[in-house]
C-alpha cells in the first residue's frame, strides 16, 4: 500500500509536470490514417489491446453478474431501508463493504482461475481460447452452486433448447440468467427476514404513541433509536455478514 502510494505521488507529479511543460512547448501533430501493415504482430497486437479494453469496460458488469455481489448489496440495502436509516451507512460504505466481501467470498474460485488458466497462460503452456475454457470452469461451478433448478429450467424452456442431459451441457448464456434470478430471489428472502423484526418494533411504537394520544408525533422517529439499540445488541452486523458468507458455502 505505501509502494502504492509513492508511485501515486510520483505518477501526479509527473503529470503536473508534463501540464507545465505542455504550455511551453508546441503541441505535437496527431494524426490518424490507414496504411498497408508491414508486420502482421503489430496488427494483432493492437486488436489485443482493443479486445483487452473492452474487456476492462466491462468488467464492472461482469462482477456485479457473475459473482456474489449481487445478493451482497441488495441485503445490505434492504437492511439500511428496513432500519429507516436511508443515507446511513452512506452508499460508498455499502458499496465498498460488498464489494471487499464479494473478493472474500470468491477467492477460492479466482484462486482456482488462477491455477488452472492464468498461470499456465503466462507459462505460454496453453493459449488463450484454452486458459478461456479453463477459466470459465470454476466460475460454471460457483453458479451452478447457487442457481435454484427452477430458474434454469425457465430459462432452458425460453430459449427452446433441448433439455440438457446433465447440469454441465446447459449454456453459459443460460447458466448467467439463472444465476442471477437466483440470487435476486435469495437476496429478496433475507431481506423479508430483516424486516420482520423492525416492522414489529414499528408497530409497537406505534401502538404505544397511539394509546398514549400523540398522533402527531411520528413513530419512526420513536423507533428508530430502539432499532439502532436492539441491533447493536445483537450485534446485527456480526450476525448478518457471517450469514451472508455463509450462504454461500
């Protein structure tokens, strides 16, 4: 983290640097043509570069789909709403933390892409469509995992396929829906569960302040701090992320 830090500070200063000069010397001439490539390498070389950048625009989306993420942040939000604290934790916090569980919880299966594609890739021991095939095995096995066979088999009848002969002939394309369907259904049964207890504690607020003659008063701002107690107490965050990781065991 410091060498990362340093190189940070080294990087700005060069740029500020290089700003600096800019202004005093005259701006070179860029310009874009197409000619006849004498070296078929350098060709490949830049549709890599190009194949490589798309494949880092998508990358955000690739891990909110393919990953734990999804069932991670919807909890976390369902969590904030049902204690009535809707900017607390802020969404930077929520983001961040499911982010840094969901690296947690997929270590093991980027341990094994590791292993088994990109080590063997960077030996020159296979090459790329093979380290690709070996790379989407692990992922296959972590979907698979938590895909409900209801959802795979809505998605295998939308797509008028045949049926598959085991789990391992269904399509990736097929495989990621249902992935996700999935953990959206899971995600939106633990929050159900989050609710339960806060709502309950809603109601007898309410019940209270309602007996008591102070209609005027609303009765989250009375239950809100019973909420934040109780949690506390339980040490909710606790038992929440360690169910969380769980689940996905």
């Amino acid at each position: 983290m410091v060498q990362f830090g340093v190189s940070a500070i080294i990087l700005v200063g060069f740029v500020v640097s290089a700003g600096s000069a800019w202004g005093q010397t005259p701006a070179p001439l860029i310009s874009i043509g197409l000619d006849q490539a004498a070296d078929q390498g350098k060709v490949a070389m830049v549709m890599q570069l190009f194949l490589l950048t798309t494949v880092l625009s998508l990358a955000p989306s690739i891990l909110i789909m393919l990953t734990s993420f999804t069932r991670i942040a919807i909890v976390f939000s369902l969590l904030r709403q049902a204690m009535g604290t809707n900017q607390l934790p802020p969404n930077q916090v929520v983001i961040g933390l499911s982010l840094f569980l969901t690296f947690y919880v997929m270590a093991p299966v980027w341990d094994q892409v590791n292993q088994e594609a990109l080590q063997p890739l960077l030996a020159k021991e296979i090459d790329q469509m093979q380290a690709l095939d070996k790379a989407i095995g692990p992922i296959r096995n972590f979907m698979i995992t938590q895909t409900r066979e209801k959802d795979l088999a809505l998605l295998v009848s939308i797509a008028k396929m045949q049926r598959p002969a085991n789990i391992g002939e269904v399509p990736t394309m097929v495989l990621i829906p249902s992935f996700i369907i999935s953990e959206l259904k899971t995600a939106f049964q633990i929050g159900f569960m989050l609710y339960v207890p806060f709502l309950i504690i809603d109601m007898v607020v309410a019940s209270v302040l309602l007996s008591m003659g102070m209609m005027m008063l609303p009765p989250v701002t009375v239950s809100l701090p019973f909420k934040l107690m109780i949690f506390v107490l339980a040490d909710g965050w606790h038992l929440i992320v360690g169910s969380l990781v769980k689940s996905f065991a």
